[in-house]
C-alpha cells in the first residue's frame, strides 16, 4: 500500500497522535509498552489504541512483540521520508527556507567544545544513576569529557547507598550534589556536546531544546533506589546499575568521536543503548 505524505500529515496533525510520536523519539531505541504510553501522556487505553494503529497506517511508528507483551518504537525510515518530502517537494531544496538541521553533516560541520566534550546526564532524582554516570565518566575519561549530572525533580540530598557504593569503588564523593536541571538552561551555562537520559522516567518528561544542539540519547537504567530487601539485596541493585553505566560509558569513551560525522555519532550512542551489559 502505497502511503501519500498528506496522509502521514493528517495523522500528526491530531495532538495526541503527535504527543504519542514525540515520546517514543524522546525513548528510542527502547520500544515502549501501551499501557505506559497511556499513563504518560494520560490518554485512555481504548483511545491509545486507535491512535497508535493510525500511526502504524501511515509508517510513522512500528510494533514488536517482547514476550507476551507488544510495545511500540518511532518508524526512522518513515520519519525520514516525511522529512525528505519536506525538504526537496515543500522547500524545494532551498536552505535559506528550510535548513536541513542535521542532515548530511560531515566530521567538522559541527563545533564541538575546544578543549573537553561536555556531557550532561539526566534522571528524574539525580542521586544515583545519574550520578553514578558523572562519576564515571570522569573517572574513565575526564581528560576528553566534561561530566555533569541533573534531575528534573532532584532529590535533597543523594542516596546514601549510591554515595558508599562509589565510595567503596574509590571515587571522590565530596563535590557529588543533587543538582536542577534549571542550574544548565541560564545563559552562563554550559553548552553541552551530549546531553543523555538514563531513567524512562525523566526521558518521558518534556524538556526544552538545549542550545547548540547537542546529540542526544536515551540509556534507560532500572532504578535501584526502587530496590527491596536486605541491604546487601539493595547494593546488588545499585551495583548492577552501576556496571550497566560503567559498560556504556566505556563504549562511548571509546568512540573515535573527530572521525565520526553527525550522523555516524548518532547512530552509535543509539547502539550503545541497545547493548546487553556483559554479566
């Protein structure tokens, strides 16, 4: 079935299909149950149904089967086919009209910082796994990577697990706080190269466009601060959110980020999120 652009078009058009979109690009590569896309975006399930089968009409989002369970992740290729007819049918292929952010961009094309990257990790919290990610990005790589952490409803104070948990590896906890967001959007704030989620929760947030248009990605970490049990129980939790971290972390450090364009850079921070974390 051949699908027009204008049909693609009509279905974003209606704000709860379009809402649905945005929240599985801001999720990718994850594939997202239906239940917690309703719950998000506080849509009833009957009515979440119709929407999600008219987006995967018209090729914009796409459904696998996990188990017993079918979850929904944004249709790349679609998307990319409504922003190539945007691009060479509407614009007619004119940059001063539409400027192809992002697209086709080679190493070089994008000012990345002088001296060091600079990195923000994000949670909901901010203190364990995005802490956690800060301090170990500093630690394996501090002399490439600037590393910060923020949390869009930040704790007062850090868990204290996380804080012996890093204590106990030999990392400096002094200086670790629970920081805003807010602290990283005024004009004296850094501009990032990366800006990551590593909690579902906190990627399902809307957030504003960061300035300077960093890459972006989601690195969905189990929280352990949920974790049940005795306190050994507990640490294990923590532990194996840290080593999830620790795996990613290395994989990103390792990347030839000079030689790599835009798009290329992009491509690996996705497949870095769908690793399995060596046991």
């Amino acid at each position: 079935m051949e699908i027009r652009i204008t049909d693609r078009f009509a279905a974003l058009s209606h704000p709860a299909r379009f809402d649905v979109l945005r929240l599985l690009m801001r999720r990718h590569p994850d594939r997202v149950p239906a239940g917690e896309i309703a719950e998000v975006l506080g849509v009833r399930a009957n009515t979440l149904s119709a929407h999600l089968a008219e987006l995967m009409r018209v090729g914009l989002i796409e459904r696998e089967r996990v188990g017993t369970s079918l979850r929904y992740g944004a249709d790349l290729a679609g998307l990319g086919e409504v922003t190539a007819a945007l691009w060479t049918d509407c614009c007619r292929g004119r940059p001063d009209l539409c400027p192809p952010l992002g697209l086709g961009m080679t190493k070089g094309d994008r000012p990345m910082s002088d001296t060091r990257y600079r990195v923000l990790f994000i949670c909901t919290g901010n203190s364990a796994r995005s802490i956690f990610a800060e301090s170990i990005l500093r630690k394996v790589a501090g002399d490439r990577f600037e590393a910060f952490s923020a949390g869009t409803r930040p704790q007062s104070e850090l868990n204290p697990l996380a804080v012996k948990m890093l204590e106990d590896k030999g990392y400096d906890t002094a200086a670790l706080r629970a920081k805003n967001v807010t602290e990283f959007q005024g004009a004296d704030a850094p501009e990032f190269d990366f800006v990551f989620t590593v909690c579902d929760r906190a990627a399902n947030e809307e957030c504003p466009t960061w300035p300077g248009q960093p890459l972006t990605a989601h690195w969905g970490t189990p929280d352990p601060v949920k974790a049940e049990g005795t306190e050994a129980e507990r640490m294990l939790a923590f532990q194996q959110a840290y080593g999830m971290l620790r795996h990613r972390i290395s994989a990103f450090a390792a990347l030839p980020l000079e030689a790599l364009d835009r798009i290329a850079q992009q491509t690996a921070l996705d497949d870095i999120a769908r690793q399995e974390t060596p046991e």
